[in-house]
C-alpha cells in the first residue's frame, strides 16, 4: 500500500494543472522518507523543504521557497515543491492559498504536495483556506501485509507491536522497543502533535484520557466511570474533546454506538479503542503475551488490531465506524456507508457456535450483512491483507 501511495503521489506532481496534493497521517509512518523517496525519483525539478528543520514559524519561510520553485519553473518549465511539517507555520494555508491561486493566474506550473502530522490543524486549514484547491491522501499505520514484506514479521508479532516501521527492527529487543514507543512516538505526538497545537486545559487529563483509551482498548467504557478512574478530573465534554485530539494524532479514540438516528448515538457510551496494537502493548507491557497463556489480553489486542484497521479505512474513503449492543447483545464493529452496513465479530479463541449479537443485529437492521472475524469466520491474517473499505463491497 505505501507503494500505491508511492506512485499515485508521484503520478499527480507529474501532472500539470493538479490540485494541491496534502498527506497527512500519525507521527513516524513514514511520510518524509515518502516525500523524499518522491523528491530523488522526479529530480532536479523538485524542492522539498521542512519546516522541522528550518527552526522558524513565519509565513516568509513559505513565501522564499515558494520564489525558490518559481525560478526553477522559470529555467525548467515547471517545479515540484514539497513543504513538510507544515502545521509548523502560523497561517500555513492562507500563505499557501495566496501563492497558490497567484500562480494560477499567472499560469505558472508549480505542482505542491503539503505533509502534516497533526491532522486536526491541517484539516482546519484546508476547509477554511483551501477548499477546492487540494486532494487529500491518508498514510495511517502500517498494515499487516506491509509490515511483513518490509521486516519478515509474522502476524503474531504485528499484533503485539503493531505498524510502526520505526519500531520493527527492535522487535526482538523488548527494553529497547518500549523506549522507542515511548520517547519517539507516544511522548512527541502527544507533547508536539496536540499539546503545542492545540489549546489544552488540562494536559494531564490528556495524557490520562490516552491511557485509559490504551487500557480498556476495544471495551465499552461510560464516561462517568472514566471520570471515576482518574485524580484530575474534568467533565464528559472535556473528556470527548480529548478522545477527539488524541484521534487526530493518530493514537486512540472513541466508537459511538450503531443507531439508525445519529442523536441516539451521541448519547451512547463509547467504545475506546487504541488505533494502534503497539501503543497498547508498550503502556501495558505485553511484549510477551500470546494467545495460548494469555487469551483474555490477547482477545483485547486482536480486536484492536481489527479496529484499528477499520479506524484507517474510516480516514481513507469516509465511511463510519461504531459498535453496537442491546441489552446482552452486541457486536464488535459496525462500519457502514450510505445504506452499506456490515456487522462484524471479532472471535480470537475457539468457535463459540452461536453468534448471538449478530443475529440480533441483522434483526434490527435486516439490510445489513454480518462477518466474523477469526475462528468461526475469514482468518485474521486475510481480514487485516485486506483494505477494510473493500469488505463494504461484499
């Protein structure tokens, strides 16, 4: 999949007259290395520049990379300019906005790919400065399939460590592999990602909301007994907004529950999830476990390495993603789109026969279809090969 997005990035900078190209997606997933993979391959009519690196917040480091890739299209006929951690910039997008729309009316070719870690600015850039000007493209966590052809891991072990390439060639090095997660990924996306860009009240209270998003990972959890869990206290909109920022970095969120009247389910309790297997095992130390000694916490990574793997779908084509349950009955997942509604169960141990929450489900909602994951059903090891988008289409 980092291939497809490989050549359909390149592919659009190659074009003349296209939109402005955004990537976007959590911390260490490779977005640079990509942008710079596209950089070396389309030569010397490209410019990439990083905010990172550049130490400076101001609109001007734009605007002078921006007359950099101008006197390049002047020699060369058109430029590539490829501007990354651009949440980094104050009023990244009206400087975008501003010299994007001058080179259209002077029909200067300069072809744009923007980079961006913390979704939540970027995309409030996009909608207030940039609508119609761009195409939006999600690089979430590795998958399965994409973890194995690039570090020979077997599945087992991308449930315990998940899709961090960073992390992988520390696999067999426990101590060192919850560092790496620790000081590299969770630390900087929750300090830099959202506590830098975003106004938080309570930061601590954040970075308790995650953690309790990386303990009870695809439970159901009421807010009032989230509250009850923790010393620093807010409120159930505090803690909503929280779970919000925390989706936006790419480390956790939470699942309303499946009802056909959307009010219905912002009042449900939600379902947390950690929207990567790997945050999961470094907070709680399970390098180790297996679904032989350990099958309850097992059971908890499993599903959330299928939920996880909808969540990424969910940012890809737009489609939604809850739970749902009735009384006794329930059903891990719910990912629906327009009429399409596909039920799925998640069975990590032995076949359990009847599938109770299933049944229930499909008689309440008769046009959907109902999967199970695991041993009753499509092996794990297909499910997370395939992208969650296309079991919409079955």
């Amino acid at each position: 999949m980092q291939r497809n997005k490989f050549q359909f990035l390149r592919s659009r900078l190659e074009a003349s007259g296209t939109h402005l190209q955004v990537l976007v997606g959590p911390r260490q997933v490779g977005k640079t290395t990509l942008a710079l993979q596209i950089a070396e391959d389309l030569g010397p009519t490209t410019i990439y520049e990083s905010a990172d690196e550049a130490g400076t917040g101001q609109e001007a480091w734009i605007e002078t990379a921006w007359a950099h890739a101008r006197r390049i299209a002047g020699t060369r006929g058109h430029a590539i300019l490829i501007l990354d951690e651009i949440q980094k910039v104050e009023r990244w997008s009206e400087a975008i906005k501003r010299e994007f729309d001058r080179d259209r009316r002077g029909e200067v070719d300069i072809r744009v790919m923007v980079l961006g870690s913390a979704a939540l600015l970027i995309d409030e850039g996009l909608t207030e400065s940039l609508a119609g000007r761009f195409e939006r493209t999600w690089m979430g966590h590795w998958s399965w399939s994409e973890m194995r052809e690039a570090f020979d891991i077997s599945l087992e072990q991308f449930i315990r460590i998940g899709g961090y390439p960073g992390a992988a060639p520390l696999r067999d090095d426990p101590l060192r592999w919850r560092a790496y997660m620790r000081d590299s990924i969770i630390e900087p996306a929750i300090s830099r990602d959202v506590l830098q860009m975003v106004r938080v009240d309570k930061p601590a209270l954040l970075r308790a909301t995650f953690e309790l998003a990386c303990e009870y990972s695809s439970r159901e959890l009421s807010y009032q007994k989230m509250l009850g869990q923790m010393q620093d206290a807010g409120n159930t909109t505090t803690l909503a907004h929280y779970l919000e920022l925390l989706h936006r970095a790419g480390l956790a969120r939470s699942l309303q529950k499946f009802a056909a009247a959307k009010v219905r389910r912002r009042g449900s309790s939600p379902k947390l999830l950690a929207l990567d297997t790997g945050l999961v095992t470094a907070l709680r130390n399970w390098t180790n476990i297996d679904a032989s000694s350990n099958a309850e916490p097992w059971g908890w990574l499993v599903e959330t390495a299928v939920g996880a793997h909808l969540s990424d779908a969910q940012q890809r084509v737009g489609c939604e993603l809850c739970y749902w349950r009735r009384g006794q009955d329930e059903v891990d997942f719910v990912l629906h789109q327009g009429d399409r509604i596909v039920a799925i169960e998640v069975k990590s141990g032995r076949p359990r026969g009847r599938h109770r929450g299933l049944e229930a489900f499909r008689l309440e909602f008769p046009q959907s279809r109902a999967l199970i994951v695991g041993s009753d059903g499509i092996g794990l090891d297909e499910f997370l090969n395939t992208p969650g988008e296309e079991w919409l289409e079955i």
